[in-house]
C-alpha cells in the first residue's frame, strides 16, 4: 500500500518566487496545495490558480475573500 505524502498549503501569488517554491516543497517530498486568496487587487486569478497547476501543485485554488477583508479590515481601519 502506497502512503499518501503530507500535504501542505501555500500562499500563492503566482509570481516566480512562490512559483518555485511549489517545485522546492515538492522536493522535500510533500503534496503542495496552491492558495491565492482574492482581496479585491483585479489579478487574472484564473491564470494564477493555472500556472499552480502548471508548476506542479497537487491542487491550486483561489478563495473569494473580498466580503470578509472589506468588512474586517479595511472599514475598521477607515
């Protein structure tokens, strides 16, 4: 029975750096989770949650963050 590698998540940006990252923490021999989360910046987070995917991620996604990171720390800090 084969046994299944340790997964861990990565704050994902998809810019070379975090890119190569995914390559680096598959060397050590576990599982990357690619994870961009959406405040609201206008990046193509389509493209983003593909090159993760492209570069070697187990999994990439992108959380929808907008509603929270307005409510909870751009109004408080207005």
């Amino acid at each position: 029975m084969k046994q299944e590698k340790e997964k861990i998540v990565l704050a994902y940006s998809g810019g070379l750096d975090t890119s190569v990252a995914i390559a680096w923490l598959k060397n050590k021999g576990y599982d990357v989770i690619a994870c961009c989360i959406d405040v609201g910046e206008g990046k193509d987070l389509e493209a983003i949650e593909a090159k993760g995917s492209q570069v070697g991620a187990y999994a990439s996604v992108v959380i929808d963050a907008k509603e929270d990171f307005a409510e909870n720390f751009v109004l408080p800090a207005l």
